[in-house]
C-alpha cells in the first residue's frame, strides 16, 4: 500500500509561535495554575457597545451572504474612517477582509507568483512567514538591531536585498513585533527603493492609532509618487478590540491590485455578515474609541519596561507604538524556557505565557534568546507579571 503525503508547503510551514504553546497552558489550568496571557495580541479592555447592540437588533429571518467586496455601507464607513486619519479612498478602493490576515494574503497573491519574493523587516509579524507559504512567496528578510530600537537600516543595505525576484515590501507600522513607530525619512527610504525597483509596498498599518511620545504616525498613503503601489493592510481587531470578529481591509488605488484582491474574495464568497454590519458605527466615529488607546497602552508600557529594568540579563528596547515589546532574555532558548515556564514554574499558582522570539523570524536562528511581550493586560496585572518572570529566570539559571 503505498502512503498517501501531504504537500511540502504543508511540512514547511512552521507552528505559529504565539499558539505552539497552547497546549502546555491548557495543562497548567487543568492543574489550576493561572496563566497572564502574554503571548497573543488580545486586548482585555471591552469591545464598544455599540457593536453588540447592532448585532442584537439583528432582525432578518435568515444570516445572508455579503457581497465578496463587502456591503456598502461597510465600505462606506471604511472611507469615512479613512477620511477621518487624513486618507481617501474610492469605493472601489478597499475591500473588506476576514481580519487583517486575510488582506495580507490577498495582497502577496496580487503581487507575487510562485518563488518570487517579497522584503520583510525581521523581526516580523509571525503570520507573514504563513501566508508567504500559503502564497508560495519567498520572504526575503531584513535583519534590524535593537541597538537602533529595530529601526530601518540604510537604504543602501536593504537595496542589496533586492534581485530580479522581487516584487514587493512589507512594512509594519507601528511594528508588531518591536513596537517601532518608522519616522517619515525612514517611510521615504521605502517609497523611493519601491521607485527605484518598480516594486509594490504592502503596508501594514492596524495600529496607526497606538503612537507614543512625541511620535506621529505617517502613512505611507501620504507620498504621493508611490499612491498607486502601496496596498494597506487593515482590521479592526487591535482599535475596537474586536479581534474574533474578523473583519479588515485590503486597500489601493492601484486598480490591478483591487480587481485582483476582487478575485479572491470572490472565490472565499464573502466576510462575516453580522460583524460587518456591526462595525459601520464603530468606524463613522472611531475617534471616540481610539483616542483613550494611546494613553492606556502607553502606561502599560511603562509597567512592562520599569518591570523588565529590574531583572538581570534582560535588555528590551522601549516600544514606540502598538502594544509589544521584543525583549532578550538571559537564556539561551527562548521556546524552552517559555515551555518550562508553563510545565514546570509556578509562583502561588501563578505563571505567565509568552511568545517565543525566533517565530517572529525568517532567517534560521534568529531570536532563539527573545520573546515578543504583549502588554495587554492592566498595569497592576502587567507588573505581577514581571515579578513572575523576574523569579522564574532566576530559578531556571540555577536550573538549567
């Protein structure tokens, strides 16, 4: 009898490093030990009310398909939130999406074929290293230093990257998994290599609203000369904390890509229909919901870093945005002592959940002593938390 194999992109495609841990966590609970979930970007502040009453005051007898561009309405809102942060678009210009992720495989399957590339920024959101395999793109990445707090190298080094196989860049703005805010001279480096190359931007930019500091968000939509190679990735998971309700966009003005993007919404039929229907008031006045972000997240911040400062061995570079923080710890792997944090450490049955940091590469043993910290739990619970880390590193050293 000869054995029946699945496909090499399904053996290639790694565990996502913020869910491979699941299962040890589901044993440290059935043994009543209580888990800060760090690991997954969740926010525990309420979803606006708004949202459930729309989606109670449902009355139609039967839940129908969307259209696979997304209601009307929905795509109308959409431009009047985008018109809200100082961006326009056509009806024709954005799609709507099942979350964010769906965008960013829509985006790589518009604009690369099989084996050819796309630059990434490593450490990167962990699910670009899926949907690359999904698409059968090649992430060609792009190592940044926490030296410089994960900013952008010079454009000389990033252009010797790039090779006949490239069609694209991807850029996450504010930065899962670093928290980097790029400035607008670091934004012109892109626009202009993309210039140079004849390559498309896709531009990641759920978190605009989430900026600390003295620092401003800029869109890539504001450079005027690369409006019609740049694709925003959106969602409203992260601003609404609405992160099961799987609703995003893709957006562009370049037509090709929207008549592309059409394609395959159309071939998945549609995005949830009640939780776009729900969402229409959230993003005609979002600037209700977003403007507390920035100063919650900024005071979780705060907590992390002043916890983390006082623990021996580890350096973490101060985040300027989203709610993340790549932190190096004094081992020398990560995914081990992130499972021994869950199988084996406890502190009055307490213990915390991370996201070990080589997921968030793409280059082989990259990050192996780093994990991704998501600060969204409240200040006092975020400083237990690193309490719980700080005494934990201290019996694995001893351990291990």
């Amino acid at each position: 009898m000869k054995k029946a194999i699945i496909s090499k992109r399904a053996r290639q495609t790694p565990l996502s490093p913020i869910r491979k841990l699941h299962a040890s966590a589901v044993r440290a609970e059935q043994r009543g030990i209580k888990i800060y979930h760090l690991n997954i970007g969740q926010p525990d502040l309420p979803t606006p009310p708004e949202f459930f009453k729309v989606v109670r005051s449902f009355s139609d007898k039967y839940v129908e398909y969307a259209p696979s561009a997304g209601y009307p309405g929905v795509i109308q809102a959409w431009q009047k939130y985008y018109q809200d942060v100082g961006i326009r678009f056509n009806e024709d210009e954005i799609i709507v999406t099942t979350g964010g992720s769906e965008a960013i495989l829509f985006s790589l399957l518009a604009v690369t074929d099989h084996d050819e590339e796309a630059l990434v920024f490593e450490p990167m959101y962990t699910n670009y290293i899926s949907f690359g395999f999904m698409a059968g793109t090649t992430l060609r990445p792009i190592t940044l230093s926490p030296k410089n707090n994960f900013h952008l190298p010079k454009q000389r080094d990033i252009e010797k990257k790039i090779n006949v196989k490239t069609k694209a860049i991807i850029l996450c703005n504010p930065s899962n998994p670093t928290g980097t805010v790029f400035s607008r001279q670091e934004l012109k480096i892109i626009a202009d290599i993309a210039l140079k190359f004849g390559l498309f931007i896709i531009a990641d930019e759920t978190y605009r609203e989430i900026v600390f500091g003295r620092r401003s968000f800029i869109s890539l939509m504001d450079f005027k000369k690369v409006r019609d190679r740049v694709i925003i990735i959106d969602s409203v998971s992260k601003r609404f904390n609405l992160c099961g309700a799987r609703i995003g966009c893709i957006a562009s003005q370049n037509k090709e890509v929207m008549e592309s993007a059409l394609k395959f919404a159309q071939g998945r039929l549609s995005s949830p229909t009640l939780e776009q229907i729900a969402i229409i008031p959230l993003l005609k006045n979002s600037r209700i919901y977003t403007k507390p972000l920035k100063k919650e997240y900024e005071t979780r911040r705060n907590a992390v870093i002043s916890g983390l400062k006082q623990i021996p061995g580890v350096s973490c570079a101060k985040s300027e945005g989203a709610f993340y923080a790549t932190v190096r710890l004094p081992v020398k792997n990560s995914e081990h002592f992130c499972k021994w944090l869950l199988d084996s450490f406890n502190d009055k049955k307490e213990t915390v959940m991370l996201a070990p940091g080589d997921g968030f590469y793409a280059s082989p043993g990259k990050g192996k002593n780093e994990v991704r910290i998501a600060y969204v739990l409240g200040s006092s619970q975020l400083k237990r938390a690193m309490k719980i880390i700080q005494l934990a590193l201290k019996k694995y050293q001893y351990t291990h």
